[in-house]
C-alpha cells in the first residue's frame, strides 16, 4: 500500500511531517536514487528506497514518547549551535535520552517547562499544526502588577505584527511587589508569543513555564527531568484533535 513520502519520513522518526516537507522542498530526499523536489509524492515503502539526508531511511516500528522538563538555556533544536549554545543534543546526553527523538514544538532558549519528545511524525504533526488547535498551557510571571482594566484587555485578545492572539483562559494567579504571576492557555504556536504578547501590554516577561500540551502534563517533574508519557495521556490529546 502506497503512503505519502513526507508521512513515510515522519513515521520512521527522522523528523516530523513538517520538517519532512522542508527537506523535501530543499531537495535533500531522494526516491530511488532520484531527487524529489515537489510534496505529495506517494512511495510503496516495500519496494522503494528512500534517502534523507544521504540517510536510507526505514519503518521503526516501536513508538517512543517522552515528557521531557527543558531548563532555561537550551536551544529546543538538535545538532550544534553554531554560537555555541546548548541545544537538545546536549541535553539528551546529560540527561540519558539515547532514543532518537526529536521536539513536537518548541520552548525558546530562555522558556522552561514541558517538551514533548517522540519518533512519531504523526503525533508531532498533531501537536504542532494549527488547525488541530492543542492547548499549551504556560505560568508566565511578568514584571509589574497587571491591573484589572490591562488583565481585561488581555482576554479580549490582541493583533501583533503577525498573528492575532487571543487566550484559551487566562487567570491571574497572584500579584508579588513588582511583577504578577499569570496562568494563560492558548493553542498558537507561533514563535515567542506568549512573550510578545505580554510585552505588547507593557509587561515583560520574567519566567514562562510551559505546564502542559493537550492533555500531557508536567505533572512534577524538576529541570532536566524526564518520563514515558502515559498512555491515557496521549489517547486524550489525540481526542482533543479529533473534535476540532
């Protein structure tokens, strides 16, 4: 039976189908020995060879999924950072991750919290796409108190240069002398959102913890700490997709 190529990629845990889509617009997968360079392309994974990267890739049967707590000062990438920061690389080695996984999302290098690690391009593909609207629920503590009428407007939403964000849920959890601790839910997953929008109110961001994804949860994990994720867990989130 014949599957598409970039899901094909994805399921033999190289990348997700997204990053699949890229290599293959780059021109770095091939099909038999022939470069593809348009998507779409379906492949007999019993008959045809295909290379990634110079890499012939395989079906891996066994699926691995782990909830990972990223410290600040990691890069949410794999490889090496070319200015010499840390990057999951690093991480997996001291923290005992031997698994060839990769990110369904991203924490910025000075974000912690949960990061979801799978060798399944389709679950990561659900996580991460837009349309199937996940829930990423963060604790941000921002600087200075955050006032009744700016807490309002928060829920209402706001247009940045390149989205418009409006929150899931927003909760304000606590007020400290200089800065207010807020829980806020939304399903974007554009690049350093949630600071900008917190910054676009005139409150920057101190700390941002990401607690969950879907139904997968931090539960109380420390820095650096990891664990399979349940089961249960990946069923619900998967259901939270199917309902949108």
């Amino acid at each position: 039976m014949k599957v598409r190529l970039n899901r094909f990629i994805a399921q033999s845990g190289y990348c997700s189908r997204r990053k699949a889509d890229e290599l293959i617009k780059e021109g770095k997968v091939k099909v038999n020995g022939q470069k593809v360079l348009q998507l779409g392309m379906k492949i007999d994974p019993e008959k045809d060879l295909v290379e990634v990267e110079g890499k012939i890739i395989k079906n891996k049967e066994k699926k691995v999924y782990i909830k990972l707590y990223k410290p600040v000062g990691y890069l949410t990438q794999l490889g090496k950072d070319r200015f010499g920061r840390k990057t999951l690389t690093d991480l997996f080695k001291e923290t005992g991750i031997k698994e060839r996984l990769f990110p369904a999302g991203r924490l910025d290098y000075n974000s912690e919290g949960l990061l979801v690690l799978t060798n399944d391009g389709d679950f990561a593909n659900l996580l991460m796409h837009p349309r199937k609207k996940i829930p990423k629920k963060y604790i941000v503590e921002v600087e200075g108190r955050v006032n009744a009428e700016t807490f309002n407007r928060m829920r209402k939403g706001k247009k940045l240069k390149d989205t418009y964000l409006k929150p899931d849920e927003i909760k304000l959890l606590k007020k400290k002398r200089n800065s207010t601790v807020i829980e806020i839910t939304i399903h974007s997953g554009q690049k350093r959102v949630v600071r900008r929008f917190m910054a676009s109110f005139g409150h920057p961001v101190y700390r941002l913890l990401r607690i969950s994804v879907g139904s997968i949860t931090i539960e109380n994990l420390k820095p650096k700490e990891w664990k399979e994720i349940p089961e249960k867990e990946i069923k619900k989130t998967v259901k939270m997709a199917a309902v949108k």
